[in-house]
C-alpha cells in the first residue's frame, strides 16, 4: 500500500495557504487597507467552507452519527482531522486481519498489442484510504481554482499598484502559485483515472514534470495578463472576465439542453431536485473557474451518468488554446497601447514577448506530454499531432467553404474532372469532423464519483461480464480514448 503522499501535500499547502492569507490580512488592517483585508480573507474563507462541505459530503458524515467530526469541520479543521485519521489508517494496514476482502480486476495498458488483467485482493483499510485520496484530490482542485487563483491574481495586482512586495505578501504569492499548479496536476491525474477506470494506471516521474512544466507556464502567463490589463483598464476587466466564466459555465448547460436529456437523478439518492441542482451548479461553477486560469483535463457532461466526458476531444482543446493565446495576445496588447509612465521601470516590448513565448512554451510542454508521457496513450484512438493536423484541416475546409467557388484548390488540381460532382459521403464526414466520436455513444460503466467505483450497467452490444456480489468487479472490454 502506498504511503498517503498526497494527502499529506495538499493538507500542507491548504495549512500553509491559510496561515500566510490571515497574517497578510492583520498587515492590511494594521496599515488600515480595509479594502485589501476584506478580499484577502474572502478568498481564504469561501474556498476553505468549500472545502468542508466537500469532505462532509463524500465521506457522507450526514448520515452517520460523528458530531465531533461535523464541528471540527465547522471550525476549518476538517482537512487536518482526515490527514491524521488516513495516516493512522496507513499505520494500522496489517497489524489486524481483516475479515473481509474484495477482488478487483484491472487491465494493464497494453504493449505489443496484448493486455493481461491483473486480480488483486482489496481490503477494507485499503478502501478507506482509497476514499480518502480521492476525497483529498478533489478538494486540492476546488482550493486551487476557487481559492488561490484569485488570491494569487489579487496580490500580484497589489503589488504592481504599491511596487513593491512585502516578505507575508510574497510567501503567500509563492504559496498560492504551488497550489494552482498543484490543483492543477491532481485535475489531470484525475481525468485520466476516471477516464481509463478500466486500466492499471501508472504515471511516471517525466509525465508528472511535464505537467508540472507546462501547468506552470500556463496559469502564471494567465495571471500576469489579467493583472497587466486591469492595471490600465480597471472598467474593462470585469466585462473580461465574466464573459470567459459565464461562457464556460453555461456552456454544460447549453449542451445539456440541447440533448433533450432527463434530468441526472443518480448523484446522491439522499438529495432532492434542489440538492441536486445546487451540486450541479457548483460543479459548473467549479468548471468555470479551472477555465478561466488554464484548460480543464476534466471536462463536464451533464448529460452523461457520470457526469464526465470521457472521449479524449481534440477540436476542443485545439480551440481553447488557439482562443486563448489569441485572448492572451489582445489584452496584453491593449496593456501596451495605453500603459501609462506608471511602467516606465519595466520594458514593455520585452516583457510582451516574454509572455507570449511563456504561453508558447505552456503549449510545447502540454504537447510532449499527451504524445510522449501520457501514460494511455496507447489507447487514444488518434494521436495528438494528428487530431491539431485534422483540426486546422477543418479550419482550413471551413475558410474555403465561405470562398465564392466554395471548392477546395487542392481537390480541384489533383482530381480529374468527372461528368457529375461528387459528393462526399455523410459518414467520411462525420469522421473528418472529429478523432472522437464516441461522445454520444452510451457508457458501457458507470462511474461513482464519491468513492471511485465502477458499476457495470446493460450493453446492447453484450460486452459486459457479470459481476459479482462479494466485491468481484469485472469491466468492460471497450475503453474511450
């Protein structure tokens, strides 16, 4: 059993991020910034409440009797508590035999073309610490894009108004950045999880550096934007970002509608309709956030069971990056128009370039990882370089559609000319359109998103084996790349 790791480090950073943001406010109110000291502890206090109402609700402590641990849970000492009760479950795993043990089965990622399944025996400490990490992952990401992201973004832009940088307000900018990236990382790990549940998953030390590398880059060059533009357009960087948040918050909602499904009744069978759409609403606003900063590795379906996309799109990430670099480019390029002698200390023109070449290298790590250390890769149905390739062939199809030949040069040279036009079949249509088109084919699993689970569910195309009362987990053949 591994060494709970990483609930260590994002119970560290949380302590950590929380100390610095209440010592930095008492220097705000002794210098009587009342202003600053509110919106510090602002964004200290919601994403902490966050916190403990997400630990409350996966571990489900509604429902059982613990009042000890609802209240150290109301007084922000929730993250702490679950730390030590995992460590002292660590330490306990085999001093006692346990009575009972479930078998799960996973499929290696296959090499050479073949892929063993591997059984092993699941006990019940194991389990419980299983709960724990993924509890702990998810609270890393809600305290990174809805916690520290603002505080980062808030301090650096004090900081270029007063020029200068006390030592509280620079540990907590350091802090703040560890824990976005950070956030950021276990949101991948966690994509690739829930999508390739199937699959023994092993990362490597090369991919966890490459998005550490490219994560980094990424949501630092982001930050330095907003703050440069609000900077000489304080009017303008509201209208800014509540339009990228409320577009990528209503676009789940947008999709949703569109497909005519019900409404998602199987979160939680303790919640009611209301309940359910408070929780979605927060996963919305959850998503919004991680996108307004950098590309979200989990993207939201709510249309699916599992309320996750599991395809691997492409199209769409090619576009959100195209779109944001483009963004990146035009806000940092109204900063250059209309700076004032406020940034005579600085070079302008060197330091646009060095935000842009920043992005660039956000793009190239981001690259190396999907086709080099991606740990499934094997199993994406298209390569990385090849799905941007069909991409920006589809971009370019689009451009000469609205020409006034609307007939692509290159057909016209190499194809000789036939006596009737011909007319491309609908389904080599729909399979330029996308490297992924798996995304309104049905599930063949369904995933638990309290406590990591797989439930196997009918399959008209009878992929599925039967599954086993006693813990005997058994998947489907078919995996989404």
């Amino acid at each position: 059993m591994r060494l709970p790791s990483s609930i260590f480090v994002s119970v560290s950073l949380f302590t950590a991020e929380t100390t610095a943001a209440l010592y930095l406010s008492s220097t705000y109110r002794s210098a009587g910034d009342q202003i600053w000291q509110g919106l510090t502890l602002l964004f200290t206090l919601v994403p902490s409440v966050l916190v403990q109402l997400t630990l409350i609700f996966i571990h489900r402590d509604l429902s059982r009797d613990r009042p000890l641990i609802l209240l150290l849970h109301i007084l922000q000492l929730g993250p702490i508590v679950r730390c030590l009760e995992a460590f002292c479950i660590y330490g306990s795993v085999g001093r006692v035999e346990e009575p009972y043990v479930s078998i799960t089965r996973k499929k290696q990622v296959p090499r050479a073309g073949q892929s063993e399944e591997v059984e092993r025996q699941v006990g019940q400490a194991e389990g419980k610490l299983f709960t724990h990490r993924a509890a702990f992952a998810r609270t890393s990401v809600i305290q990174a894009f809805l916690g520290s992201a603002p505080q980062l973004t808030l301090q650096l832009y004090i900081c270029v108004l007063q020029q200068g940088m006390s030592i509280g307000r620079g540990t907590l900018m350091v802090i703040s950045l560890l824990s976005i990236v950070y956030g950021a990382l276990r949101c991948n790990i966690l994509a690739i999880k829930i999508k390739y549940d199937d699959y023994e998953v092993d990362v490597r030390p090369s991919a966890y550096l490459c998005i550490f590398l490219w994560r980094s880059f990424e949501i630092a060059t982001r930050v330095v934007v907003l703050v440069l533009f609000s900077s000489v357009l304080q009017l303008w960087i509201l209208p800014v970002v509540l339009l990228n948040f409320l577009v990528f918050f209503l676009y789940p909602w947008i999709l949703f509608w569109q497909s005519h499904s019900p409404f998602p009744e199987n979160i939680e069978k303790t919640l009611t309709r209301v309940g359910t759409t408070i929780v979605l609403c927060l996963l919305t606003f959850l998503y919004a956030g991680i996108n307004m900063f950098c590309w979200s590795a989990v993207q939201v379906k709510l249309n699916d069971p599992d309320l996750i996309n599991k395809s691997q799109n492409w199209y769409r990430m090619a576009v959100y990056y195209m779109l944001r670099f483009v963004e990146n480019a035009s806000l940092i390029l109204l900063w250059y128009i209309y700076k004032t002698d406020f940034y005579k200390f600085i070079c302008a023109p060197l330091l646009v370039l060095q935000l842009l070449v920043a992005y660039a290298i956000a793009i190239f790590f981001m690259l190396v990882f999907y086709q080099f250390c991606h740990p499934c890769r094997r199993l994406f149905s298209s390569s990385m370089t090849q799905g941007l390739w069909n991409c920006s062939s589809l971009l370019c199809l689009m451009c000469n559609s609205t020409s006034p030949q609307n007939t692509p040069i290159g057909k016209t040279i190499l194809e000789p000319p036939s006596p009737t036009p011909r007319k491309e079949p609908a389904s080599d249509r729909a399979h330029e359109t996308g490297s992924d088109t798996t995304d309104d084919m049905p599930n063949d699993t369904t995933y638990d998103m309290l406590n990591d689970t797989m439930y196997d569910i009918p399959n008209e195309m009878g992929n599925n084996t039967g599954a086993g009362i006693n813990g005997d987990i058994c998947h489907s053949v078919s995996c989404d790349a």
